[in-house]
C-alpha cells in the first residue's frame, strides 16, 4: 500500500503511534502522524454520538417517529423489485422510522454499493452516489421494513439531518462546537482547510494485477447537506482522541462530551435477535464483498458494530469498531481499555493487504498488553 498511519492509546495514553510510506505514489511527500485523510464512515460514530447528545437533552426521542422532524421520512417506500418490463415495483412502509431504527441500520435504508436492487434503481433513475452530498442522493427508496432487518445504509445521513433539525445549527457547526473543540480534534472537519490541505493523503485504486494506481477523490467542498454518515476529513491522532473519550465513559481531558449512561448504552446491543449480515458488492470498483469476523455474530449498538465473541486478535467480546470506505478502520475495547485506528487511503473497501495489515497491528497491540501485565 502507498502509506499507513496507525495510533494505538488507553483511555490515558498513547500506547503506540507510526506513520510509513508515502502519502501518494508518484510524490515524495512521506507519511506523517498528521496527515489528513478521508474518514469516510468512521463519521457515523461521530454523528451517532452527536444525536446521543441531543437524546440527553430531550431534543430527540430514541423511540419517536422521526418523521416529525424530517418530512421527507414520514411516508417512505419500499422498492420491492422490478416486474417484467423492467417498471419498479414500490409498496408503503408499514410502520414509521424511528431514531434508533436510523442509529441501528434498522431503518429499511441500504447503499447501492452492497444492494444490487438499489443500485439499479439509482443508476436507471440517476440518483447520485451519497457521496455527492447532493440532497437529491437521499431520495431513495428503501430496501426492506423499518424494523425488519439490519442493512448497512445511509441512515446515518439522515440521523445528521435529524441533529440540525434538533439543535438548529448546521452539522458542521454542531460537531465543532460539541465534539470537536471539547476533544481537542482540531484537524477534523467536512471542509479541508488550507493546512489540511497540506498534509492531506492522495487517494488509489487497487488494479486487478493488485497494483495501485493514484486516483482524483475529493468529496465536495460546497455540499447540499453534510453527509453525516461519511463525510469527514481528519488525522488518526484526532480520531483516537474520539475513541479514548469512549473509554474514559463520555470525557477526555476534563471535558465530558457524553454522560457515563449514553456512553454505556451506546456499546449495548439495539437489534435484539437480528444480525449484522454479509454485504454482497455490486459496484466492485468501490467495495469488495464484506463479512467480518464470519465465524461469529455482530449485533449492532447506537453507532457501531458490535463482536459477540473474542477475536483471534484478541479483542474482547462486546468491543466495538468500524471502518470507513476508502481503508480506514477503528476498534475500542472497554474490557481491555485499549483502542486504535489505522488509515489509508484506497478504493476498493475490504482491501485484503490492508485487512491483513490491521489483523497484524491489532494483535501486536494486545501481544504487547499481554506482556506487560506478565511482567507486572
């Protein structure tokens, strides 16, 4: 891969940080600790903590339809399939979407890139890829009842709607002011300031002989709406900032960002019997096929996935992670107090080498914490 930054930390330390290779083939900038990359869904645990702050306040209702905030949810539908001529075929949601179901990715929504329906329905009627962050992006059906299934989905966006609807300020504003400035994660943002911009990291694709191939990738920098759900640019040392309040129950450095109850339900599972399911790829070119950790189940909290069993890493059952598309991944383990982030950045998701490389600096993270307690 071009380059890679990885930053493990404790809920009071910096366990481990390195950053190697370059930050784009074909350039001599090197990889830094603060170089700038894009986030992508590693936003959604951002977004979802945002919504939890408003939970808190009373501002939004985990179990309300949310449709009383968001017009454009109170009567959805669902795309059922397409009938001999090729017509879609559309039926009424049954029941109303709930915040929670938005959080959980319960809520009937899905990405084109993992549901081949979808995707042929946005492409036949040119809805633009969420990460347009055109409005028009969010005009698409849903894929199943809410309440009925897990499918990982644009939810998440509309849970960003749902938090300026709430706070009445713009997402972007709402972040900085409630997240960002009280954790110190000064390099995080949807917009890519100039010094962002200085250290920011080159996008690839990974070619079918498996090379890598630099590529033009930026979201844009005058959006229709801030995609909540993958629309952030930031550091690993930010991100691990965000993570390290998690383990520090909701407050870092003395700024509480959420209370110890939010943070603790958060972590619990939302999907009751339902499964967080393998993501078959239909746009190939952006991800491969996902299924994590296949030998156990993963349930869902109110931001992330959620391992029921202890991995072959060493994560502890109940730890919590995601990833963002563009080869961006995160883990934070409240038993073992210990979290981490690695970055890179390239198309398609699920990269092998890149899989490999995380399954490697996350075992070596708790090879070393196994070490540590022997000797102590």
């Amino acid at each position: 891969m071009p380059g890679v930054v990885a930053v493990a930390a404790t809920e009071r330390d910096i366990l481990y940080e390195g950053a190697f290779g370059k930050r784009a083939l074909g350039k001599s900038e090197a990889m830094t600790l603060d170089s700038v990359f894009w986030i992508a869904s590693m936003t959604k645990a951002v977004t979802s903590a945002a919504a939890m702050q408003l939970v808190e306040q009373g501002k939004l209702q985990l179990d309300a339809p949310v449709g009383a905030l968001l017009p454009q949810l109170v009567s959805p539908r669902i795309l059922e399939g397409f009938d001999i001529s090729g017509a879609a075929q559309f039926r009424p949601a049954k029941a109303p979407i709930t915040l929670r179901q938005l959080l959980t990715h319960t809520a009937g929504f899905a990405y084109d890139m993992w549901n081949a329906d979808l995707a042929r329905y946005c492409r036949e009627n040119k809805i633009p890829p969420v990460r347009s962050c055109e409005t028009r992006a969010l005009t698409a059906p849903l894929a199943g009842e809410p309440g009925s299934q897990w499918e990982y989905s644009i939810s998440i966006d509309f849970v960003g709607l749902a938090v300026e609807a709430a706070s009445g300020e713009r997402l972007d504003a709402y972040l900085r002011k409630h997240i960002f400035v009280p954790l110190g994660m000064n390099d995080t943002g949807f917009a890519i300031t100039q010094g962002m911009r200085e250290r920011l990291v080159g996008m690839h694709a990974r070619q079918s002989d498996g090379t890598l191939q630099p590529i033009a990738f930026e979201l844009p920098q005058e959006p229709e709406f801030c995609m909540g759900g993958g629309g952030l640019y930031g550091t690993a040392h930010d991100y691990i900032r965000f993570i390290r309040m998690f383990l520090n129950k909701g407050s870092l450095d003395g700024n509480r960002v959420l209370k110890a109850e939010t943070v603790a339900l958060m972590a619990q599972n939302h999907i009751g019997d339902l499964n967080v399911r393998r993501l078959p790829a239909a746009i190939p070119q952006v991800t491969n096929d996902i299924d994590l950790y296949p030998e156990q189940d993963k349930k869902w909290g109110l931001g992330f996935m959620i391992n029921t069993a202890r991995t072959a890493e060493g994560r502890s059952a109940g730890s919590l992670a995601w990833a963002g598309l563009a080869n961006t991944y995160y883990w934070l383990d409240p038993a073992r107090n210990v979290g981490g982030v690695i970055l890179t950045q390239l198309f398609p998701f699920a990269d092998k080498k890149v899989l490999d490389l995380f399954s490697g600096f996350e075992r070596a993270i708790y090879d070393a914490l196994d070490r540590a307690k022997r000797a102590a």
